[in-house]
C-alpha cells in the first residue's frame, strides 16, 4: 500500500507530453515544424532572405550548382554594313551607336560580375527562388497559424459561453452564428478586405474574422456535453466559479478537439491566402508570400520554367503534412478517451 501512495499521480499536461514523446512521427514532425519556426524566425529577423528583392541572376536562370551562368549575347546597336554603312546623313541617331554599344558592354559586364550560383533558379526577373521561398514562408506560414489561432480563440470562447450557460447567451450566439453562416464565405471576405484593405495584419484579421463558425459548433456541443457531467457538477458544489469550472476542468478535456480544428484552420488558411493574394486582396504588392509566388510561376510555367512552381509546391506539401501529422499526435496524446490504453 504504501509503495502505492508513494508518487503522486501524474498531470494531465505531464501524461500527454509522456506519450507524445513516445510516438516517433509526432517527435519527426516536430522537429519539422520547429525548423520551419526557426526560418520565419530568421527570416523575420533579417538574417535570412533580407535582400530576396535583388536581381542577383539572368531572367528565369535555371537551377545550378556550378557557378554563375552568364547572359547570352545581346543584339548590336551598330549600323548595318555593306553599301548603307554610312547613315549619318539619313540617320541622325547614328553616331551615337557606337557610344550606346561600349555602355550596353560596360553595364553587362558589373552586371555579370554580380551573378551568384542559385541553387533554386531565378524568377521572372532574376531573383533568387530560394530566397523568395524562404521570405514566402515566413509570410505564408504566419498568415495560416495566426488566422488559425484568431479563429480557434474566437470559436472556443463563442462555444464555451453558449454551450456552457445556454439561455439567452446561448440564443444570442447562435443568431450571430446563423448571420455569419446566411452569407457566402467569399462575400464576407471581399466585405472584410473592402473595408481593411491589404496587408499581412488585414489578411489575418479577415480570416480569424470569417472563419471561427465551425470551431464554435463544435465547441457549444462539447461544453454542453461536458457541463452536466460528475467531475464538473463535483467542482461546482466545491465552490468552482463558472469561468473556472469552463477553462480549468471542461477545457482540457476537449483540448484535442480544439487542437484538431486548429490543424484544420492552419491548412486551409494557408490556401485561402494563396487564393487572396492571386485575387490581388492579400498581402502588399511589395511582400512575398507562397500565394504571389504561385501567381507567378502559373505564367513561367508555361515557358518551361517549373523551379518556382516546385520549390513552393515542395516546401507547402512539407509543412502542411508535418503540421498535421503533429497535431494529429497532439491530439492522441491529449484525448481522455486514449489515456490509460498504453499503460
């Protein structure tokens, strides 16, 4: 007995944090996203892709790992020869070709001084891929899990209020749920973008803003669930007040729901904002972002240059598998349903 009474029992965040270390692709995928967190992180801090926005590179310059590749010879700007070589007297222009050709040559060659071997190719206009995709990221990534993280805040608080107290809380919410559900999803986002206009802080608020109605469903059903059972009627006859009986007792019970729809939330928000930005409602014409990337390379890709088009394609698939997979293992970790079965 008294081997027994020795420990105390561990926590609920203790337990989880145990079984997730046990699952080794929640731990791979971890360490996926936390690299991805480390990029924006540089990225944002300037020690990453600051000068994404040089011409380090001839136009759509393939991939390549051997040096420099040079631009190809331009047209002259001499006169033509034979019998119409003299054109001084038709022509006043002419004798300022061979001014114009020693400049073109002069430019070409700092031009060509500056060229940098660029693993990922070029873009449109000589920019490096590889650092548009880094600066890309951390804009596309940012967008997604704070939207996400507006949306799954406001829909839990939403739920949380409704399923819990019921009533006329409960009737309010649910018709400021039936307005935001009665109009398209795509109005309310025009509407929003309409009146904050661009940028990375418009594009968050218009989908924490617009996107919170599922979370909330989901969450008014759970607290309604969960506010009659034992463990909750027990912590009210303790002296448990409402608000800590909602976020200290109900809410960790349904963590793993929340974790799932944040999944959710963050995968789709990603292409809501790739669709935004293609629409020319997303981020600021001077800013990057995987949206404006793929904008770009739909028309490079019709003249065979697909290097943008994968790079961006490669690094999505990447963080949105890895991302899911790991809240996928949050939310076993956390799911009172799954406790105990691997004890």
């Amino acid at each position: 007995m008294s081997a027994v009474l020795a420990g105390p029992s561990p926590g609920l965040w203790a337990e989880a944090a145990r079984r997730l270390r046990a699952d080794r692709v929640g731990i791979a995928c971890l360490g996926v996203v936390a690299a991805f967190l480390l990029l924006i992180a540089g990225s944002a801090g300037g020690l990453l892709a600051s000068g994404w926005q040089r011409e380090v590179a001839v136009p759509s310059a393939p991939p390549s790992f051997l040096g420099p590749r040079p631009a190809q010879a331009q047209g002259s700007l001499a006169a033509p020869g034979g019998p119409l070589a003299d054109l001084s007297a038709v022509d006043p222009l002419a004798p300022r070709y061979a001014e114009w050709n020693a400049r073109a040559a002069q430019f070409q060659q700092v031009e060509l001084h500056k060229l940098q071997t660029l693993p990922l190719g070029a873009d449109r206009l000589g920019r490096d891929v590889l650092a548009k995709a880094m600066k890309g990221t951390e804009v596309s990534v940012f967008v997604g899990l704070m939207a996400a993280l507006v949306a799954t805040a406001i829909g839990t608080l939403l739920g949380a209020l409704a399923g819990f107290f019921g009533g006329r809380v409960g009737d309010a919410l649910e018709w400021l749920y039936n307005v935001f559900t009665s109009v398209p999803g795509i109005l309310l986002i025009f509407a929003f973008a309409a009146v904050f206009g661009r940028g990375i802080g418009t594009v968050v608020l218009i989908l924490g803003l617009t996107g919170w109605t599922g979370v909330y469903r989901l969450m008014r059903a759970e607290f309604m669930k969960h506010a009659v059972r034992d463990y909750v009627r027990a912590a009210q006859a303790l002296g448990a007040s409402a608000a800590r009986r909602m976020f200290r007792h109900i809410l960790p019970n349904v963590s793993h729901v929340v974790l799932v729809q944040l999944s959710i939330l963050t995968v789709g928000f990603i292409k809501a904002e790739v669709i935004l930005s293609y629409l020319g409602l997303g981020v600021a014409v001077d800013q990057v972002s995987w949206g404006t990337m793929l904008a770009e390379a739909q028309s490079e890709l019709l003249l065979g240059h697909w290097w943008q088009l994968a790079t961006v394609a490669l690094l999505m698939a990447l963080f949105v598998t890895a991302f899911a997979l790991l809240t996928d293992a949050l939310r076993d970790a956390l799911d009172p349903k799954l406790r105990g079965l691997d004890a």
